[in-house]
C-alpha cells in the first residue's frame, strides 16, 4: 500500500492571536509527551458528487482549501495549537503562543478504504500512512487529509497531548467542522451552548504552597513500571448491546455504568489470557487497572465547560488476581467504580501537589533536562507496565463523531496506533444504538485465548 504526499504546507491563524507564554499545570506535564493519533475514515459519497480519478486535487469532496480556511479560523480560538512547546526561565515546560501554525498534509492513496478498514488494526505502520508521524517545527496540531483510490477520504490528526487532553482536541475538532461547513466566524468563540469558548488558564490547576497532599497516588511512581516492552498486537473488539446487557446484568445487584461493566469484563480476560495465577499458591498475587477520570467537573468550583489542558486525571485500582478472576463481575466493577468515586476536588488537589513534590524532589537531585526525562518516562507508562497490569482510557461520552466538516458524519474514529501492551480504549460508534468498542494491544501469543474468553467461548 503506497501513500504520497501531494503538498505539505503550515496553516497559521487567519487573525492575529495572542503573543504569550502559557503556563503549564502539572496535570499537562505528566501527560504522553507525544502527538495523540487518531484516524477519521469518511467513505467514498455517491458517484455523482464527486469523480475517485480527480481525488485529492480539484476534488469537490473535501476540498483542501476549504479544510485550510476553516482551519486558520479556529485556530484564532485555539491559539496555543499554533505555538511550540518552550522553556521558561525557570526550567519549567510552557507553550510559547507565537502563532507559527499547524502541519497540514495532502496525500493519494494507491487503495481503497475497504482495504484498510473493513477489518481495521491500529499499528505503527497505520499511522505512517494517515498521520504525519514527524512535527518538522515543533507543530503541535498536525492533520493529513489522505484520498483514497475509491474516492472516500481519511483524515489523520496528530495533536501533542501536553498542550490539550482528549476532551479539548474533541472540542477543537468540533470547531473546525463547523467553520468548514460554513459557520459563522465566531461559531468557535463561545456564542451557543454546544460551542463553548476554549479557555486556557491553567493557574486554575496550579500546586497550593506548600504542596500538601493527603491521599496516596501510587499511579504516578516510577517504582510500579517495573516491565519491559513486549511485542504487541492491537485488536478490535465489539461490544454489541446484547453483549453489554449481558455485562450488567452479571455486575447486578449493583448499577453498573457501561465503562465499569465492560473495563471489569476487559480486566478479567486479560488476567486469563495471560493466564495469570495459573498454579499459584497465593491466588497470582496484585495486578492493577491504570485508568482515567475526566475532573473537570469534579472540581470544586468546576472547570469552565471550555476548558482546553489536561484535566484527565490518572488513577490505579489493584486487586488480588483470585479476586478478578473467581469473584462475581460485579465485584470488580464496584472496585473501578470506587476508584472512579473518590475522585473529587480534595482529590484532585492533592494529585496535583503530589505531582508538585515530586518534581521538587526531581529537580532536588537532577537537572532540568533530566527531570522533563522522568516526567517523559510517565508518559511511556505503556511500554513499561509488568504483564500483571493494564491501562485502559475511556472516551464513552466524548463527541468523538461530531466531525461533519460538510460532506457527512465519519463512519469511523479510531487511534491510529496503540503504545504498548496491556493498553487499550473504550470508544463510542457512530450510533450510540450499536454499543460500544474496545481496542485493545495485547501479545500476539495471548491473542487467541483473549478473543475467545471476551466472547465467551
């Protein structure tokens, strides 16, 4: 399968922005330091509207132009997307907002969508098709617009995680849309309720002083990514809504929502396929669940509804493999749910003073480059979990097909690539009718038994 790249070019903001250094919280630097990738496949429209041969030149179906007009506009919003990440004088990472734009690619594809999507697999070599794998500048927003041989279309976003979590690359996409079909200027400032205004201070997150932290937070050690990286193979997994009343049903007699049910159904076929416990004394000891919590409106006043940092908070439940294993589902669930629970503004405020020392203790004992090396190695938390453990990132709630930029809904979004074994996704589909998807990496040795305990066979 043969891509290439027809024109490379830097979208900069149609307006003038803010020149400024933006503060980062440390919920932003303990965060992947990397470009999130994620694939939107929409599928070839009827013959009549557009001609396949023509693809990715003149072609009425999006139509590059337009794509990068509606782009320097909400990129105005969205201004720290056009900055680069910087230095202050401090030592501290921070976004220097000098408005030098976003990566925009337009590539031709030698196949079809069917090809690629009908029995699709997030990989390495996936994402070197769709998403520009490389910022040349220091980009922190970078998009491929790809046109396939069939005449569909698959756009590639790269957008760097420190800058914006999952929530707030959403709402950016929702802005671009709606400015590519033919919004108003301001549709991306805040004028309605579905389009709230970006908002980025983040000294709403900032450490008390002192630090005071008051609840454990082990999910942030070093000392638990004890692993190694292991060969893995991403896989999708479809939760249909039988299968998902199933789930809750088995979690009864307590409610169990959709993530807990199925992160409870996940956890226990990973723990068989990687036949943990198998002939130990002592059940086959601890194994955790790294998950995330969205805090925004956990927080105490809440965050504005705009809010465009990381407000993800990362937490870890641990149990006894016995416990996963034997006990009922609902058992496991009510952990994640607990786990899910506690976190509220006390919470919240501790993380961030927890994080606040222990980049006090870092920069006690190292210099500054070194410690950004450890807030880095967080973000590799994937490849370095022991096999006990999993790491699972919800995005159920998240308007992650609200993406017509005028042509038409994605069929499918999905991550390009998956980090490491043991991780995976939670994602809505198209219609919330058609339940819900896992994508999940695991070794290619433990494939098979995984598959076939997740579908109960």
């Amino acid at each position: 399968m043969k891509v290439d790249v027809v024109e490379t070019t830097l979208v900069a903001p149609s307006e003038a922005t803010p020149r400024r250094e933006l503060w980062l919280s440390n919920l932003d630097l303990f965060v992947p330091n990397k470009h999130t990738p994620l694939v939107y496949y929409y599928p070839a429209p009827a013959p009549a509207t557009t001609d396949g041969a023509a693809a990715g030149e003149g072609a009425s179906f999006f139509a590059p132009e337009r794509l990068k007009s509606a782009l320097a506009k909400a990129l105005v919003p969205f201004y720290p997307l056009a900055g680069r990440l910087g230095v202050g004088e401090d030592g501290r990472p921070q976004i220097d907002c000098n408005g030098e734009g976003a990566l925009f690619i337009v590539a031709r594809a030698d196949f079809t969508g069917e090809e690629v999507f009908q029995d699709y697999r997030p990989s390495p070599e996936f994402r070197r098709m769709f998403v520009p794998f490389t910022a040349p500048s220091g980009e922190l927003a970078m998009f491929q617009v790809t046109f396939l041989k069939c005449g569909g279309v698959v756009l590639g976003t790269g957008i760097h995680h420190v800058p914006i979590d999952g929530i707030g690359s959403f709402h950016f996409i929702q802005a671009w849309t709606r400015l590519s079909r033919g919004g108003l200027d301001d549709a991306a400032a805040g004028d309605d309720d579905q389009a709230p205004a970006p908002f980025h201070d983040r000294t709403l997150l900032r450490a008390r002083s002192p630090p005071t932290p008051s609840f454990d937070h082990p999910v942030y050690s070093l000392a638990l990514l004890t692993g190694c990286p292991r060969p893995s193979v991403a896989r999708v997994y479809s939760v249909s809504p039988a299968l998902l009343a199933d789930l809750k049903s088995r979690c009864a007699p307590a409610a169990a929502s959709t993530y807990c049910a199925v992160a409870a159904h996940l956890w226990r076929c990973m723990c068989v396929a990687r036949a943990l416990g198998l002939g130990s004394s002592d059940g086959g000891g601890v194994t955790r669940l790294r998950m995330t919590t969205n805090a925004r409106h956990r927080l105490r006043p809440p965050l504005p509804r705009g809010y465009s940092g990381n407000a993800i908070m990362r937490d870890l439940v641990a149990a006894r493999v016995a416990d996963v294993l034997a006990r009922p589902l609902g058992f496991t669930a009510q952990a994640i749910r607990d786990a899910v629970d506690r976190v509220d503004d006390a919470y919240v405020r501790s993380a961030v003073d927890y994080l606040e020392v222990l980049d006090l203790e870092s920069s006690d004992s190292e210099n500054n480059s070194n410690n950004n090396n450890n807030k880095e190695a967080h973000g590799q938390a994937g490849q370095l979990m022991p096999e006990s453990d999993m790491w699972l990132v919800s995005w159920l709630g998240m308007p992650m097909y609200d993406a017509d930029f005028g042509w038409g809904a994605p069929r499918l979004v999905a991550p390009a690539q998956t980090f490491g074994s043991g991780t995976g996704y939670v994602t809505p589909r198209a219609s919330e009718d058609d339940g819900v998807v896992v994508i999940f990496a695991l070794e290619p040795e433990y494939q098979q038994c995984f598959q076939k305990t997740f579908y109960g066979d």
